[in-house]
C-alpha cells in the first residue's frame, strides 16, 4: 500500500502524539487582557528564516516591553520595534511586516481579529499574502492557527518528506497542498480537519528536524518501512 497523507497523519500520530502547535504564553495573556492569537500572528511572521528559539527570544522582548498587542505595534517606532526583534534575524524587514499588518488590523478591522477571520478564507489569504513580504507560507501558517481555518500549511519540509517518501503529488505549493487536503478532508470530518492540518504540519516539522534532515537519519525514523529513499546516497 502506497504512504498517503492520511497514513502518514497515522504514523506519526502513533509515535509523537498530538503536539498541540501553535505555542502561545496563555497566561501572558490572561494577565495582560491581549488577544492570544495576536502572538502566533506575529510569531508566524517572526519565523521566517530562523529557529523557533529566536523567535521565543523575539517574543519575549515583545511582552517585557509591553508590545506584543495590536495598538503597540501599529503606533511604535519602527526603530525601537526593530531592537526588540533583533533575536529573529532580518529584524528591520520583520520589523516593517508586522508593523504593517498590525496597523491594517487597526485602521480596517478596529484592533479586532474576530473581525478579520470571520470573513472567507480565500479573501483573507488574499488580503495577507499582498502585504510585502508575506507568502503563502506564512499566510496559510495565520490562517491555520491563528484563525482556526481549515487549510493544510506546506513548508520546506514537507517538500522533502514529499520528495523522498515520495508521496504521489506535483512539488509546486498548491499542488502539495490541493495534495494534502484532498485525501484527509476524505477521512476525516470537516469540524476535525483544522486539528488534523495542524498537527500533521507539526509532526512533519519534527520528523524532518530528528529524522529527515538534509543529512538524513534514517535508522531510527518512524517511516523506515514505507520510505523508499536511499540514505546510502548521502
């Protein structure tokens, strides 16, 4: 039997468990009377080019200083914003990304997220990936699980795992994830599916972070027996 997304959720499920991504400081939050959802925003953006633990550092300058809040970002200096990411890498484009969402989420949606995602997934993605240097990645990483939408997030990773499984799917963004979509909105109920999409997505991170790096370690990999790649290659 051929590895298909909905198997590969199985698998992985079976040796991980549910990993409950996307992490957010809730008690932050509760204490600070801000939107947690706000964080992943941000942290999706954040994350673009660097590890999890850069943007952690990022994150926490952002609620040291008080930021991490759609008004503080949309009115601060964009000098000082971009100190207080430097952890994240490329901070001053970073800097203008996040200032730019948080001031349209100001000046059209009232500092109101509910607002912003309770509209059609497709016309908030559109809106998302206009915005400078915010792509389909980073979109579909908001939308998931920051807004609770169902819509499968593919990365660099999951191009890999997909090319050396392989998976029966085209390598372009929309075809991996038309790919994904399609076979486990067919095994699972619509009301499950952004579940199942976000921890999928988390679980492939991991798998290519302990497993499937770019130099493979493949004698310990939960897919050892559906793989087909060659780790002698490398």
């Amino acid at each position: 039997m051929s590895l298909s997304p909905t198997l590969l959720y199985q698998i992985l499920l079976k040796k991980l468990g549910n990993l409950y991504w996307w992490p957010i400081d809730k008690n932050y939050h509760k204490k600070n009377k801000s939107d947690p959802r706000f964080e992943v925003i941000i942290g999706a953006i954040l994350t673009q080019n660097t590890s999890w633990s850069n943007v952690e550092k990022a994150l926490e300058n952002l609620k040291s200083d008080r930021k991490l809040n759609i008004k503080s970002i949309a009115d601060a200096n964009l000098k000082n914003l971009t100190k207080i990411i430097k952890p994240s890498g490329f901070f001053n484009q970073k800097a203008q990304r996040i200032q730019t969402l948080s001031k349209l989420l100001k000046d059209k949606y009232n500092y109101n997220l509910y607002n912003f995602f309770n509209r059609d997934i497709k016309i908030i993605r559109k809106e998302l990936v206009s915005i400078k240097g915010i792509g389909l990645e980073t979109a579909d990483s908001i939308l998931l699980y920051a807004g609770d939408k169902p819509i499968f997030v593919v990365d660099a990773y999951t191009k890999r795992i997909c090319n050396r499984l392989p998976l029966d799917t085209e390598t372009s963004y929309d075809e991996i994830q038309l790919f994904f979509e399609n076979d486990l909105s067919k095994n699972y109920e619509d009301k499950i599916l952004t579940k199942v999409y976000g921890e999928l997505h988390a679980q492939i991170v991991i798998l290519a972070k302990d497993y499937c790096r770019k130099k493979p370690n493949c004698t310990d990999c939960p897919l050892l027996k559906d793989c087909m790649f060659d780790d002698k290659l490398f």
